[in-house]
C-alpha cells in the first residue's frame, strides 16, 4: 500500500527511501535467459528489457497482464502570451474524445490491452504565468502530486502516463532548461506547430520564467512548482508512486520524460525504473533523453503526446517478457546447447 502524501518533503523522503530492483530476481532471470532455445545474446536488447522488467516484479520468469495507462490534463496561464498554435480551450475538448474513445491513444492502449484512466485537473484554472510568478504555490503542487500518486493501480504490472494540455511543451522546456542549463533556445521546440514568430515568443518565455526563478529552484520539486503544470506534476506523482509499488514504467516523449527529470533531480536513481517508449520529433527530446541516460524503444517521429509512442512501446516490452517467460530452455526441449 502507498502511505499518504503529508506535505512535500515527505515526497522528497519516500522518493530517496524508495525501493530498489530485486537482485534475486534479476539474478534468476539471467539465469533462465541463459538457459533458453537461442544463441547467446541473440535477442540482444529484449533480453535486457526482459530481466530489467523481472528484476522490478521480483520475480525471474515475468508476466505482463495488466497494463495501466494514465492521462492528465492541465492548463496553463503562460499559453496567454501566444506560446502554442492552438487555443487553451482544446484541452477540455481532446478531453472528451479521450473519454469517448476517439484519441491516438485510446486505439494504442486498446491494441496492447492496457486499461486507460483520464484525469483532467483543474482545467477551469490554469497555472499561473510563470514570467510573472510561480506556477503553483505550495499547496496546489501538493495537491497535483497527490493526484498522480493516487492514481496508480496497485495491481497493475506496467505504466504508461501521457499528457494534454495547451503550451505544456513550453512548461516542459522551462523545467528542464532550469534542471540542466543551458540557453533557452536549446530545449525550446515548436510543440503543436507554432510558425517562426510563435517559437520567438515561446523561446523568449522560457527564458524569462528560468531567469525569473533559477534562485528559487533547488531540486526538481522546486522547479515543478515554479515551471510546471498540474498534468506535469501528477505525472510525477504517478511516476514515483510505481517506483514504490515496484510497477516498471515506460516513459513518453518530451513532456513526460521532462517530469522524470525533475524526479532524477530530487534523487538519485529515481527512474531505475522506467525505461524510454520513444524519441518524439520534438527537437530537445533526443538530448533530455541522452541526460537521463535512457535509450528509446523505438524512433518514429511522433509526435503527439498523450502517452502514444509509450504506449506503442507496450508492445516491445510484452515481446520482451513473451520470449523470456514462454520460450522453452534447452533442457525442456531436448535441444543440445552446444
């Protein structure tokens, strides 16, 4: 069971205290995949997944059965000075198509047979503009945490989170600007589509609002307070509560991968967890990803959002434990190991 969010440095602490991979397990499953009807190495990366994924469900020979992906929605005030091509109201309206069913995402999670949980917090209230002030104050960054830790599934096996909210790839580019440095114009992309004046407006916001708080920002907590948004947030939230219900996680693009920065932030191996789905097309997504050491499943060019290219991904992973789990070993096929 998860214990209850007090306050925010109760988050830091469960996150530094935060359970590890079972070395047992680990140690089983590369002793079974040793053992199996193939050449050594043969199945090269699925095999590492394979006992990556065994070593978090504490046990050498995997399944994956129940699937969970979660999507959160946010709006965000820094969106009023022109930071995306669309309007703030579509957030609300994609809403609606994820709980009708019509979304990318609703057709992916489906395929890989994968429940699907929509969370919109607070559309009705955007994030402060950060050029002008904190995002969140204490309370409403509490409260979006909490919104992501209670929104695991104990009893699933696998998480996806994905995201909708206009101008978050602008959130998501000040965050991670402020963890790593660097000048705006490195981490800043066009999102949804903006033209050359649009990226000129959302490159300039990212540095203002990294100007404006880098003094306040200590860990990644602090800079999802100052810079994030709620869906951003809860994606945190929902990602280091599978850390301590040891449920693996597969990580989307850009947006995603920069709440698992602020993660990475607060402490060390926070995301040992969680593997890469995708590289999105979103320019600075490659580069986040060679920072969190993580190499992706898969290269599309997607670009989306919404917990897609992770969700594709699922498939990959169940490849994976498929082979490693259901695979006959040489004894049990009567096949001669060399």
């Amino acid at each position: 069971m998860l214990p209850v969010l007090t306050d925010l440095d109760h988050f830091r602490s469960l996150l530094s205290k935060a359970p590890v991979a079972d070395p047992a397990a680990v140690a089983d499953a590369e002793q079974r995949n040793g053992q199996l009807t193939k050449p050594p190495g043969a199945l090269a990366k699925l095999e590492d997944l394979a006992i990556w994924y065994g070593g978090w469900r504490q046990t050498g020979r995997p399944v994956i059965e129940n699937p969970q992906v979660v999507i959160f929605a946010g709006n965000h005030g820094v969106t009023k000075q022109g930071v995306s091509a669309f309007p703030p109201e579509v957030t609300a309206q994609m809403v609606m198509n994820f709980e009708h069913g019509g979304a990318a995402i609703n057709q992916l999670a489906a395929l890989a047979g994968a429940r699907l949980d929509v969370q919109a917090l607070k559309l009705d209230q955007p994030t402060h503009d950060f050029t002008q002030q904190a995002a969140l104050d204490d309370a409403g960054l509490l409260e979006a945490l909490q919104a992501g830790w209670g929104s695991v599934d104990p009893t699933s096996d696998l998480l996806v989170v994905g995201e909708m909210g206009i101008g978050n790839t602008t959130s998501a580019a000040a965050l991670v600007c402020a963890l790593f440095g660097g000048d705006a114009a490195d981490w800043t992309g066009r999102g949804t589509g903006v033209d050359d004046a649009g990226m000129s407006i959302k490159t300039r916001v990212v540095r203002e609002g990294v100007s404006m708080h880098q003094s306040a920002i200590k860990d990644g907590l602090d800079a999802l307070g100052c810079l994030g948004g709620r869906e951003i947030v809860a994606m945190a939230g929902a990602i280091a509560a599978a850390r301590m219900l040891r449920i693996p996680v597969i990580l989307d693009g850009f947006i995603c991968c920069a709440a698992a920065a602020c993660l990475a932030h607060i402490a060390d191996g926070a995301l040992d967890h969680c593997v890469a789905g995708h590289q999105s097309a979103e320019n600075a997504h490659a580069s986040l990803l060679e920072k969190l050491g993580k190499e992706p499943l898969l290269s599309l060019g997607l670009r989306l959002g919404e917990g897609s290219g992770a969700a594709l991904a699922i498939q990959i992973l169940k490849g994976a434990v498929a082979c490693h789990s259901g695979m006959a070993t040489f004894a049990e096929a009567g096949v001669s190991d060399g």
